[in-house]
C-alpha cells in the first residue's frame, strides 16, 4: 500500500493567517492526490484534484502544489469557515488510501 | 443534483453481515465508479472499494475476504455487504462518487450512515 504521511496533526491560527498542510507519498503517485475538508458530524468535501486542479466552486483561497514526492495544500487567508479537519487521499495506486488528518482550530 | 444517501440497519452483533445501500439520484449510475469509505469514530477514512457500473471491483486487500460490492442499475443503486463484522468494524460508512474522467477522487459523497457492532 501506498503510505500517506500526513503533517502537522493539528494546528492552530487565526482568521487571516496562511496556513500549509503537507502529505508526503511513500512512493512516487505522479499527481493523482485530492485534498478533502471535513467538518465535524460531516461528510468529506474534495477541495482539490490532480494535485492542483481546485473543485468546482471551491473558493480560490485554496490551492495545491507538489515538490517531488511532497503534496501541500495552502489557504492563502484563513476565514472562519475553515477551520476543519483536512485530508489528503491517493489514487495513484490500489488500494486509495488517505492521510491521518490535520485538524485546523482557532488560535 | 446528484445526491446520494445511504440506507441500512445501524446495529449489528458481531458475527453478522453488513448490508448498506446507497441510492443515487438527481443522475444516473451510468459511467461512473462508485466507492465505500468508512470512519470509525473520532478516527480517519478508510477506503473500502469501488465497484463501477458495469459490475467491476476492486476492493482493499485488508478486507477483501469479507466485502462484498454489487450495482443495480434498474434502481440505481449500489450496495455493500460485509462478513463476519466485529467492533473493529464500528464506524460511519459513506458511499460516494468517483470523478468522471478516470481520476479516483470523490466528488460527491452520501451523508453517511453510523453503523455500530456490539453484541
């Protein structure tokens, strides 16, 4: 399996700030990564495919990025309806398989 | 629209079998990939397989003894059964959509359905 090595596990910021979540592959997934948003008691929500590729009606704030094997998801100013649990998924190889989460709260 | 909602009995004594079914609607099942996730409690997401509308599967070896997936397109539907269930399989279960196109990520996603194994 494809190993997904989610960090930091959570955070904490305020609204405004720029915030990165980062998933590192155990192995090289040519930029088949999603980025999910969930909120508590919630199903997840794609933010972002292919790595870079932003969800219909996913605010521009959110991006995706790569450095070799190293996936980032960045929020350019955090607003309140942020604050979430986000996720990284592979689909680059069976089974898919996700990263642990990063919790993002309120400073 | 397309939504999707998921159906099935929310308690089970281990031992017994799981069956969820997951109802599409506001689009067909046609041409799609259509996916099992489940969250256990306060914990992450673990995918459980796909099966497509022609019938195809893949399911995560860690569970491919005991799954079970299935799509009628006449009621556009899909279901999943499971074996054998224990506590460790206690957890939220979601179905969902593959995006079209061949990308495995998952547009969109049922509300899903708590599912708890206690004896």
């Amino acid at each position: 399996d494809i190993q997904m090595t989610q960090s930091p596990s959570s955070l904490s910021a305020s609204v405004g700030d720029r915030v990165t979540i980062t998933c590192r592959a155990s192995q090289g997934i040519a930029n088949s990564l999603a980025w999910y948003q969930q909120n508590p008691g919630k199903a997840p929500k794609l933010l972002v495919y292919t790595a870079f590729r932003l969800q219909n009606g996913v605010p521009s704030r959110f991006s995706g990025s790569r450095s070799g094997t190293e996936y980032t998801l960045t929020i350019s100013s955090l607003q309140p309806e942020d604050f979430a649990t986000y996720y990284c998924q592979q689909y680059y190889g069976s089974p898919l398989t996700f990263g642990g989460g990063t919790k993002v709260d309120i400073k | 629209q397309v939504h999707l909602q998921e159906s099935g009995p929310g308690l089970l004594k281990p031992s017994e079998t799981l069956s969820l079914n997951c109802i599409v609607s506001g689009g067909s099942i046609s041409s799609y990939y259509w996916s099992w996730i489940r969250q256990p409690p306060g914990k992450g997401l673990e995918w459980i397989g796909y099966v497509s509308h022609s019938g195809g599967t893949d399911y995560n070896p860690s569970l491919k003894s005991r799954v079970t997936m299935s799509v009628d397109m006449s009621k556009n539907q899909f279901s999943l059964k499971m074996s054998s269930v224990t506590a460790a399989d206690t957890a939220i279960y979601y179905c969902a959509r593959d995006l079209p196109g061949g990308d495995d990520a998952l547009d969109m996603w049922g509300q899903g359905t708590m599912v708890t194994v206690s004896s």
